[in-house]
C-alpha cells in the first residue's frame, strides 16, 4: 500500500482585511488523491479560505495573513514565489 502524502498544509492561518478577521488559526491537512468539501453557512469563511490557497486576495487593499500554508511543503507566502505558477498548480471550483 502507498502512503498517504500530504498536498497542502495549512497551520495556524488568520486571514484578515484590515481590522477584520475573516479567519482564526484554521489548521488542516488536504491528503494527495484526496477530495476535500468545505461546507458551512453563507459568511463564514470557505471562499476566503480557499482565495488564500492561491493567493487570489493578494491585490485587496489591508489583505494579510498569519500562519503557514505550504504546497508539496513549499511555503505559498514565501518571498519570491512565482504567483502565476502557484495558480497554475491550485486549481479552484467555487
């Protein structure tokens, strides 16, 4: 049997626009060959969460983030990351 990967990794992530915060310390796993479903009442954060997975918030003016999220262990805020690549690669279906 293959052992199962770990794709995306999320640790600690806050996600706030200005004094709002839209997130709070949201940690998880999303296992390779995986489905993953966010599921949750209007307003409570799984748009915003998944913009945050490739970077789509990046240009909204007070957008930041605290936290951690790696793809394939690579650092997705990491200084010089390649944006278009990253989108590329984290596909999404709202």
């Amino acid at each position: 049997m293959r052992p199962i990967r770990v794709k995306i990794s999320v640790r600690c992530l806050s996600v706030f626009y200005g004094s709002f915060q839209a997130l709070k310390d949201v940690t998880l796993e999303m296992r390779e060959g995986a489905a993953t479903a966010l599921i949750g009442p209007s307003g409570c954060g799984k748009s915003t969460f998944l913009r945050t997975l490739n970077r789509m918030n990046d240009l909204v003016p007070g957008f930041r983030t605290q936290g951690e999220v790696t793809v394939d262990g690579d650092n997705i805020y990491a200084p010089g990351v390649d944006v278009t690549r990253l989108r590329k690669r984290v596909g999404m279906v709202f």
